[in-house]
C-alpha cells in the first residue's frame, strides 16, 4: 500500500489499479503472498482500503469508448481527399498537374494528421499508470512519409535506375517513363476508416475483458485471438480497397506489396495508441532503410569496382518484380510488429482507462 499509494489515489476502479500492478512487474504468484487468488482480488483490496476525499463505488465498470460522429466521419476524409487529388492529377497535364498533386498531399496529410489526434487513432495512454520501458517517442512520421512515397514512386525509379536511368522525372502517370502507381496510396488513404473502426472494436471488447477477468493470464488468453481478428479484419478490409482501386485506376495489381504496407502501418499505430511507440519507431525506421538501402546500392554499383552491390537487388527484381523489395521489407517489418504487439497489447496494464481530465 505504502509503495503503491499515488497509484491507488488516482486510480478511478480496481481495474485501473490491477493494470498498474502488472505494469509494476505484480504477478498472480506475487498476490498469492499476500494470500490474494490473483492480482485483481488484490487490487479489490487496496482500493477498498485507500483514503481518498468523497465516496467512490468499489469495482465501477470500466469506460469503454462510444462511437463519435466528429471523429467517425473524420476517418473518412483522408480518404475521400486522396481520390479528390488522384483524380486531378489524371485530369489535368504539365504544371497545372504538379500544383495539383502538391495541394492534394499537403490536404491528405493535413486530414490525416486531424484523424489521428482524435478517436481510436488518438494517443490516450498520457495518464496511464505504471512505467513504460518503451515509451521513448521515436520520430516516425519522416519514416512513414518515405515508406509511403515509396509506393508512389519506389518502384518505377528501382525499374528505371536498373536500366540506367531514369532519364527525366516522373510524369504523373502510370504509363510513363517513371510510372506512378497511385493505387496503393488510395487505398490506404482509403483504409483509415477501417482501421479506426478496427482500433475501437478492439478498444471495447478488450475493455469488457478486463472488466469479466479474474487473471493476467486469462485476460491475455482472451485477448490475444481478438488481437489477431481485429488485425484479419483489417487486412481483409484493405485487401478489397486495393483490389477497388487497382481496378477504377487501371494499374497492376501490388496486393503483397500494399498489403505488407497497410499491415506495417496499421500495427504501428494501434501499439502507439497503447503507448508502446519504441518498436514502432524501431521497425520503421528499419524498414525504410532497407528500401532506401536497395536504390542507393543500384546507383552505387554505377561507379567503377562496385558493380557486384546491385546484385542482390538485381537477383530479386529479376526473380519476382520491383515491387518483391518493399513487400519483402514491410512483411518483414509487419511481422515483427504482431509478435511484438501479441506479447505488449495482451497486457492489462496497455488497457488501463485513462484518468478522467481535471
């Protein structure tokens, strides 16, 4: 109680208190010491018997988020943004389409920035208790940017610079010299609403977990296959936006590339959300570096002695396609982010409520 105090003064249930334990390093073993059948009845205990100003019920229910039309429709915008500016760049020709596609990214960015600072997108970790080892605030955003680019452009440049060129800049079109590949981009920009609805679906079921639990162990068990469906979901969401857009805009289809992207992205957001942003911050930088990594040795092979950097990327371009690097990076990456996020986000203390607002 004398080691806990500030954290069971604060805390507006047991549960709050229980999640705060866990994140302490409190197991079930450690509360059967303290002749407790597990952490939660432990919790029940010390809440009861801390002082506090005014009468507070025992056990209240925990908050589960509700559906808001402000953020709802907001994860729509990105979306409807992107199609907005990919259809102005197949409509118009020369400077009027770079102005065109400039104002569309910067609108993109400025409605994606919105859609993340509210809903189940948003950080909400800020008061949680207990520390957070890996709660340093990596940089992620650059990272992100270029991951994203490189969908757009990666691809045609790794073609063009493997063939020598590029000889001039991209054109805007598919069917260019340096093509652009638009589809992957939209049907991201697209999926921000499947996956704020996703994020909140996950939100409250795990929530009313915590709330039935009775045990770390029985509440990680439950939560980890609804971790896996709420990311199934996802993907199959995705998967039929690509295949949509790849369809309207008349492009090849890059299912595995898109899809490793989307899933990338996806994971990072939801373990930043829970305030686990180290890997996240981590994986993508890695992933991107392995991208930047497979242009800068094509270009480098160019100058004498060097020839032999190129040939991993050449052997890979020439056994599937350009875009087996990307898919190959962010699958990688995805990868590491689900094993990551299975042993994190099946925690209780990553679903503890925030404190209410003062």
């Amino acid at each position: 109680m004398h080691r806990h105090r500030k954290l069971c003064e604060r805390a507006v249930d047991s549960l709050e208190i229980a999640a705060g334990l866990e994140a302490h390093g409190i197991t079930d073993r450690t509360a059967a010491r303290f002749r407790h059948r597990d952490v939660f009845s432990l919790a029940e205990e010390m809440y009861a018997r801390v002082s506090r100003d005014g009468d507070t019920p025992l056990s209240a229910p925990p908050v589960t988020p509700r559906v808001r039309a402000g953020w709802a429709l907001m994860t729509l915008l990105p979306g409807v943004l992107c199609a907005v500016a990919v259809t102005a760049v197949h409509l118009t020709q020369g400077q009027s389409r770079l102005l065109a596609a400039a104002a569309g990214a910067l609108a993109v960015a400025l409605a994606l920035r919105a859609a993340l600072r509210r809903g189940p997108l948003s950080r909400t970790d800020a008061d949680r208790p207990g520390p957070r080892p890996g709660a340093a605030r990596g940089r992620t955003t650059p990272w992100t940017v270029w991951l994203v680019a490189y969908s757009l452009l990666g691809n045609g440049l790794l073609d063009n610079a493997l063939a020598g060129g590029p000889d001039g800049l991209p054109t805007g079109t598919a069917d260019g010299p340096w093509p652009l590949t638009a589809a992957p981009v939209l049907a991201l920009a697209l999926a921000c609403a499947p996956a704020a609805w996703t994020a909140h679906l996950f939100t409250v079921r795990t929530r009313r977990r915590l709330g039935g639990s009775r045990g770390l162990e029985d509440f990680a068990a439950a939560v980890r296959p609804l971790l896996l469906g709420t990311f199934a979901l996802f993907l199959g969401a995705l998967a039929g936006l690509l295949t949509l857009c790849t369809a309207v805009l008349d492009e090849p289809p890059a299912l595995a590339q898109a899809l490793a992207l989307g899933s990338l992205l996806f994971l990072a957001r939801l373990l930043t959300t829970h305030g686990f942003t180290y890997a996240p911050a981590v994986v993508l930088t890695a992933a991107a570096m392995v991208e930047a990594a497979a242009l800068a040795t094509v270009f480098a092979s160019r100058l004498p002695g060097l020839g032999s950097l190129a040939t991993p990327v050449e052997t890979l371009v020439a056994t599937w396609d350009a875009g087996s690097v990307p898919a190959l990076a962010c699958g990688a990456a995805a990868l590491t982010l689900l094993v990551h996020a299975t042993r994190k986000l099946t925690r209780a203390s990553a679903h503890a409520p925030p404190e209410p607002a003062p």
